[in-house]
C-alpha cells in the first residue's frame, strides 16, 4: 500500500519525465504470484488488485474507527449490487448480490446495451411471470450502483478444435454517455413493458424483413434479382423491334466493291505459287470454287435478329403487355418503399424506446477505456482516460500520455479493426461531482493542484525525490561539459597538415548540364551574372545581333597552350572535334540527355542560322527543343523509359510548372559553357546568355524557380533511394535495402502529396517495401529459433533497431490494407512461441520483446539518417534505374 501511494504520488507532482513503477510493480508480483507461476491475465490482476486494496483499506478501517462500523472506500467507489430474480425448477427465488466490475459477453451482440440485456436476462424470460412452470431463468436487476462503474469484456474463449484461447476481435460499439435506467430494480415494471414490445417490433420486423427480401431477390434460381429490374427487362423486350438481317450480308454491304480487292487465294494455292509470286501484282480478280466446310456449314442462320426481340407480336398485344409491365413494375416499387419505409420507423422506434425522460435519469459518463492490442496470449496494453477539466481525451500509452480524440480511441477500442480492442470500460456517475472536481483550500478557498493536492507525508516524499532528479541533472551537465572539454583540447594539438584537396567549382544541379553555372541561390545568382558581363565586356554593342556580327567576322583562332583539342563521340548526334580551355569542357556533360537534345535542335536549326542569323537560329532551334520535350511529356513511356529522369523539363510541363520557369531553365540549358565546341553553336550559347542577363528581377520569381528545382532534386534523390534499395532487394540484401526504401516511400508520399506526376508508383515503394520487412521478420524469427544465445541477439537487434521502428510507418495509413495484414502476420508469428516449450531465458527475452511489437502506437519515433547516396550523372541514373525496372517487370512479385 506504502509504495501504490508513493507511485501515485510520484504521477502527480514528479518532475521526471515518467516514474519508474518497478518497486511496486514487484511487489505485486509477489503478492499475486500463483502456485503454478503463469502470468497473470489482465482481469485476474484487476480482480486481486481490487481485492488486495479493499483488504488493505478495510485493516486500516478497523485499526482507526470509533464505534462506528468502518467505511472501506473501495466498497464505497467501486462496488455495486443487484437483485437475481428467477425461477429454478419451478420454485420462485430472489438473492442479492454484490459486484466489482461487471462481466459482459461480446460475441453475437453489436453495441453495449445488447450485452447488458442478455448478461441482465437468463434462461426462459417468459417463465419468470407465470405461476406454474416448471422452466428456469432468472433476472439481474441493479439496486445499487457503484459511482465508479467497471464492465469487464469478456473479448477471449477457448477453441476447443485447436485446444488454445483465441481472442474475440468483433466489433463492439459503446457511448460517450450510458442511461442504465433500464437496468433499474425501480423500473423493472416498465422495463418488462418496454422488453414485451420491442420483442413483438422485432418479430413483426424479421416478418417485414424477409417480405422486402423477396422483391429484391427475386426467382427461384441460384441467381436472383430485383423483381422491379426484372419486370424493366421484360418491357424492355417487349418493346424491342426485331432485326432480322443476316451479319453476312451486313460484312457484305459495308465492304468495298469486289473489283477494288486484291485478289483471295487460299494457303495451298500461295504454297505452288512460290515465293516469288507475292513479288506479281494481280491485275484481275481470280475466281475460286466455293468449298463447302465445317464452319461455313455451322454458321448462325441468316434470319436470327441481331439482338434479342420478339419474333411476333401484334400492336394490340405489344400495347396490352407494355401496360401491364408499367402498372406492376409501379406497384412493386410502391411496396418496396412502403416496406423500406416500415422497416426504418421500426428501427427508429426501438432506438427511442428508452429515450423518454422518465428513463435518462441515470447517466454515466464514460471516464477510461483500457485497450489490449495483440493475440489471447500476449499483447501490448493502453489506456484512454478523459480529462474533465480540459474536456478532452488523453492516451496513455507506456512513458508516453499523448492528447487524442474520440475518432481514435472508437478506432483502437470498438473492435473489428486490427487486433486492438477494448477488455474494460469504466464509466462514472454523471451526477456525482466530487469525481471530477477541483480540490479547494477549506481557508482561503483557493483551488489545489499538484503538490497541493497530497497529504504532508507525501508531499515531503515528492520533494525529496525532486531534489534527488535535480542533483542527477547536474551531474549529467557536469559530465557533458568535462566531455566537451576534452574533446576540445584534443581538436588543439596539432596535426600534421593534409594534403589540399584540389579545388572543386560548385556548380549547378547535374540535371541542368551546367557545372560552371551555380546554384540559384541569391549570391551565386550574382557570380553568374558577372560572368556573363565579363565574357560580353569586350563587345561595344550589348545587342545578341551585334555580338553574333562581330564573332562571325573573326577567323577561327589556333588553339592557344592552354587549350586542349578532344574528339567526342555523342550518342545520337555524330563525333564532334572540341576546342576548349583545360578544365572548361566536361566529358560526362556532353553525354547528358540534355546536351544531346540541344545539340540536335541546333543542328536542325542549321538554315535558319545560315540564312537569318544567330537570333534567329536560336529561336528556331529552342523552339524546336520545346517541341520534343513537349511532346516526351504527353507520352506515356514504360517504368523503365522515365523521360522525367533525363529531362527536368519534362518533369516541371507534366506537373504544369509556370511558363516562366520553364522557358528561364530552357535559356540556362542552351547557355552552357560547353557548347563552345564549335561556332554556330558558340554564337547560339551567347545569344541564350545575352537572353537571360535581359530577364527582369520581376519577371521570374527566383524563389519559385529554386523551389521548383528543388523539387527535382528531390524526386531524383528519391529515384536513386528507389533504385539502389531494389538493387539490394535482388541481391537478397534486406538489411541494407529497408532503409533506402523506407526513405524512398517517405521522400516519394511527400511529393506526391503535391501532384500525381510528382514521384513514382506508391504501391510499386510500398509492396518492395512490405516484402522487405517480411523478409526480415522471417530471417530475425528462424534465428530466434536457433536457440543460439548469439543469433537469437541477433534476431531480436533486427526486430527492434529495424521492424518495430519501422511499424508506425505501416500503420499510419489506414488505406493501406495490405501493409495493416502483413504488420498482423508478423505480430502472429512472433505470438505464435507463446504457446511452445522453450528455456526461461529465451521465454525471458520474448517477454521483453513482445510488447515492442505489439505496441499499436502510429507515433514514428526517431530514425537512422538517410542514407548516403552515390554520385549519379543522368546517363548512368537513366541506365540502371531502366535496368532494375526491366529485371522487375521480368520477375513479377506478388501478382505485380
């Protein structure tokens, strides 16, 4: 008792982030512990914890009372009684009983009224009221109610086939407020009326049942319908006009004239014609015998009409049959919605059979539902507790008291979802305020709250444990500052120094093919301005016509010392001799889908350029490359064939980027450095160059423009998280693949949350993703198997540094049924040793683990940081993002 009011104390005024409830958690396992030295099931502990209490309580009671008889406050809160009244062979008996919590039934009954009338009613109701019988039953009616009311729910039974308890995930629904005043010995006369009539609605409402049943099943076959659809099918019929022409014929009339048709000869004839004979052309029509086969001899008879009618019927008779098909297709429709409308107000006077005001004077509010999640022989368990003060729900779950609402505690408590569900519902009495109110000082009249609230004894015993965490906390300090110092001393000695790594130029997103062009950021923008003002500064008219004039008259240079001249081989495009500064032409660029696509556009451009300029060779060959882009975006390639990957304006036409964006990154493609290699394509760099220095600060948002790229960039890194998981997944590498699939799955939700063309295939991430867990589950539980002490660590590191991380992720979304399935089939498996013979220490650490598992929180807790990713240029992402998807559509998984 000494330490449940510490503990208690401690939940109240503790300034540790959770109490540490081991000292009286043992002390209960002593005091409970069982000859035979099995865990405990959850309703037995409450029983002997309450029972434990109320002897603690009642020894107290004795030890301090004054002639009066001792009040047990446990009594007082928690127990009730009621009255049995029945009928045992044939005799009359009445007994008064009290209870603590209250057992209910949940198989068979849908809501809690359902399992208090048939737990209140025993046996032969009807036996109970007459005078000679010799039938037995018998009725609970509640005389007294406790002001904390506890039903306990019955949610396991035994499976005799399988010789094991199995537990009862039904749905079972239960209100906010609970009127038990049909349950009162003081209304059992009315109540008895009220059970009469809803018994005889419900009799002539299984009648009315099963006569709307037969409108809308109707037929005598395996196969049934509406009775109203079939009389609209027979008018339908029936007023069908036949047609009675041959399909030949048709196939005739709609051919062309035989004198415009090549020639028909049969297979044997083209075999002695020989090959050569396809080589003639026909120049008349060649007439063949007709051969009588099977299948012309089996032909559907010319005079069938082409759809169902009938063959003969007069006006009269088709006017007569139309009239009554319309009336009796009326007249059922009329009965079937007077019998719907019957059954509605039968319902919707059972609903409101108690809703009088003579019978809502009884309200409890429901205070907590407790919430086991998990199989008959183990689990994990919650609870939800209302608070009153701040009118809300609060989740308690472990360390961890969360705000929550109603829609989620009806998720995890009523049942038929997962394998959470509520195993007991305490409920207090509405009118009895002193349950929920505040505590005040009786001399200033100032409320109490927190240490206020405790006794003397205890408030001193929080202090000193206060005092104990706050010297903890200093020492901690204390040792993280002397760790700091020392590693700060070590970072002073010095060291030998390493050798510069050579300097790297930051450039922009590989994507854009522009290594010497920055990122968009504000002060890189600047640097490239300047550069565009420095390669034009030498020119005295700023115009793209006069610089183009001015480099055309110029004879080509000979290569200077420092510059290099390479010949290179551009896939689809041709060989290229290029001149260039050392350093300033880059291989891997010139490789890219990008470049390619630009150099064709210019080269295409070629007349134009000739004939008008370098303007307007520029914006022919822009246009040009808009065009194919534009039209790679309209396709619908396979997986493999991702146009977005090689084009990042494809990606932004397909997620309907604003025009400025895409024509600004466009203008940045066609004025890359690079495309020095030659004068036409030089000339064209520049006058893209001379393009985007005009470009107003306000006419492109640069902020969006980031944004937009920034997107990109990451539906590429999500790609590569994508592709290098599944290529761990085939090699059978499940360790390291989870951990790039996770992030690809989180990475791809995030940008498809933004549009639909944003990221890749969810369900593809999901399955790869799902398999993968699996997999692992299957590896960590054959280890767990071994009995190895080594590999039975090594098991349980694999479930709880990677599956049980990972579970929220597949419980967040309620969508997902088969992420929900497969999180239950790895629960199963591990549930499944409950029931097996093994050591104590493998028993020991199953029990440890177990509740890990089973925790049916969606709270994503703290995760490894992403990992690394190796540099891809876009050719080389292009290529084995196509090759995995290919060995995936090759291999198909799971029906994918």
């Amino acid at each position: 008792m000494r330490e449940l009011r510490y503990l208690f104390a401690l939940l109240v005024g503790s300034k540790r982030k959770y109490v540490d409830p081991s000292r009286a958690v043992e002390i209960l396992k002593d005091a409970f512990k069982s000859n035979d030295s099995q865990q405990q099931d959850v309703s037995e502990f409450t029983h002997k914890l309450l029972d434990w209490l109320e002897d603690a309580f009642q020894i107290k009671a004795e030890e301090e009372r004054d002639g009066e008889k001792p009040k047990n406050p446990m009594v007082e809160l928690f127990y009730g009684r009621f009255l049995a009244v029945g009928v045992l062979e044939g005799k009359k008996f009445e007994n008064t009983e009290m209870f603590g919590q209250y057992p209910l039934q949940v198989n068979g009954f849908k809501d809690l009224h359902e399992c208090l009338e048939a737990a209140m009613i025993e046996g032969e109701i009807e036996s109970l009221h007459s005078e000679n019988s010799a039938k037995s039953g018998q009725e609970h009616w509640f005389t007294e109610l406790p002001p904390v009311l506890t039903f306990e729910l019955s949610r396991f039974e035994f499976n005799q086939a399988l010789g094991r308890p199995e537990k009862i995930h039904n749905k079972l629904e239960f209100p906010p407020i609970l009127y038990l005043d049909r349950y009162m010995h003081k209304n059992r006369e009315i109540t008895r009326i009220k059970r009469d009539e809803i018994k005889r609605l419900k009799e002539y409402l299984t009648v009315l049942q099963q006569r709307l049943e037969r409108y809308l099943s109707y037929g005598s076959g395996p196969k049934r319908f509406p009775l109203v659809d079939v009389l609209q099918y027979a008018l339908e019929f029936a007023s069908s006009k036949p047609v009675c022409t041959s399909p030949v014929d048709d196939l005739g009339a709609s051919a062309p004239a035989s004198s415009t048709l090549p020639a028909q000869t049969s297979p044997s004839t083209i075999e002695q014609q020989g090959p050569s004979s396809s080589d003639v052309p026909s120049t008349s029509p060649v007439q063949r015998s007709v051969i009588h086969k099977p299948f012309t001899q089996s032909r559907i008879p010319p005079d069938l009409p082409m759809h169902p009618a009938p063959r003969h019927i007069t006006e009269e008779e088709l006017s007569v049959l139309e009239g009554c098909l319309h009336r009796w297709r009326t007249e059922v429709e009329n009965d079937t919605r007077d019998l719907q409308e019957s059954i509605s107000r039968i319902h919707r006077t059972i609903e409101l059979m108690y809703s009088d005001k003579t019978m809502v004077q009884v309200p409890y509010r429901l205070h907590a539902v407790l919430v086991h999640e998990g199989q008959a022989n183990a689990g994990h368990y919650w609870a939800y507790i209302y608070d009153h003060h701040q009118n809300r729900w609060m989740k308690y779950n472990d360390i961890s008291v969360t705000k929550s609402t109603w829609e989620e505690l009806e998720r995890d408590s009523f049942g038929g979802y997962r394998n959470a569900s509520a195993y007991c519902l305490m409920y207090i009495n509405d009118k009895e305020q002193y349950l929920i109110q505040e505590e005040f000082n009786k001399e200033t009249g100032q409320i109490l709250v927190g240490m206020d609230t405790l006794p003397s004894d205890l408030r001193d015993y929080v202090k000193e444990d206060n005092k104990r965490f706050e010297k903890e906390l200093e020492e901690w300090d204390a040792e993280l500052a002397q760790k700091a110092q020392q590693e700060k001393l070590l970072s002073q000695i010095p060291r030998a120094p390493a050798p510069s790594p050579a300097p790297v130029q930051a450039g922009e997103p590989e994507y854009l093919e522009q290594p010497s062009r920055t990122d968009i950021s504000k002060h890189l923008k600047e640097d490239s301005v300047q550069a565009i003002n420095k390669a034009l500064a030498e020119q005295e008219d700023r115009t793209p016509e006069a610089i183009m004039d001015t480099s055309s008259d110029n004879a080509p240079a000979q290569p200077a010392p420092n510059q290099r001249v390479v010949e290179v081989a551009i896939p689809d495009v041709g060989t290229f001799v290029i001149e260039s500064e050392e350093g300033g032409y880059d291989d891997e660029v010139m490789l890219t889908p990008n470049m390619q696509g630009i150099i064709m556009a210019i080269g295409k451009a070629r007349n134009v350029y000739d004939r008008c300029g370098p303007e307007a060779g520029f914006f022919k060959a822009i246009k040009l490359e808009y065009t194919r882009l534009l039209k790679l975006a309209q396709e619908d390639p396979p997986p493999e064939c991702d146009y977005r990957l090689r084009h990042a304006i494809v990606y932004f036409i397909q997620n309907q980027a604003p025009k400025k964006i895409i024509e600004r990154t466009l203008l940045e493609q066609f004025g890359d450095h690079n495309l020095s290699f030659d004068e036409r394509c030089r000339n064209i760099m520049k006058v893209a160059q001379a393009k985007l220095e005009m470009i107003k600060p306000d006419e492109v948002n640069m902020e969006e423009y980031e944004r937009w790229h920034q997107d990109y960039r990451n539906f590429r890194e999500t790609t590569m998280f994508l592709m290098v998981g599944l290529e761990f997944f085939q090699k059978k590498s499940y360790m390291e693949a989870l951990l790039y699939l996770i992030y690809a799955y989180q990475n791809n939700k995030e940008l498809l949350s933004k549009g639909p063309y944003r990221g890749h295939d969810e369900e593809l991430i999901s399955h790869y993703r799902r398999e993968c867990l699996l997999k692992l589950n299957e590896h960590a539980a054959a280890l767990f198997e071994s009995g190895d002490d080594q590999e039975v660590n090594n098991g349980l590191i694999i479930m709880n540094e990677l599956i049980v991380p990972c579970l929220p992720l597949l419980l967040v979304d309620e969508m997902e049924e088969k992420d929900i399935v497969a999180v239950e089939d790895m629960r199963n498996r591990w549930c499944s040793y409950l029931g097996q013979e093994m050591e104590p220490n493998l028993q020991e650490k199953l029990t440890d683990f177990l509740p890990k598992l089973l925790d049916c929180s969606t709270e994503i807790k703290g995760f490894n940081d992403p990992p690394k990713l190796p540099s891809y240029s876009t050719h080389e992402l292009c290529e084995r993002y196509a090759r995995i998807m290919l060995s995936l559509s090759r291999t198909p998984a799971d029906g994918r």
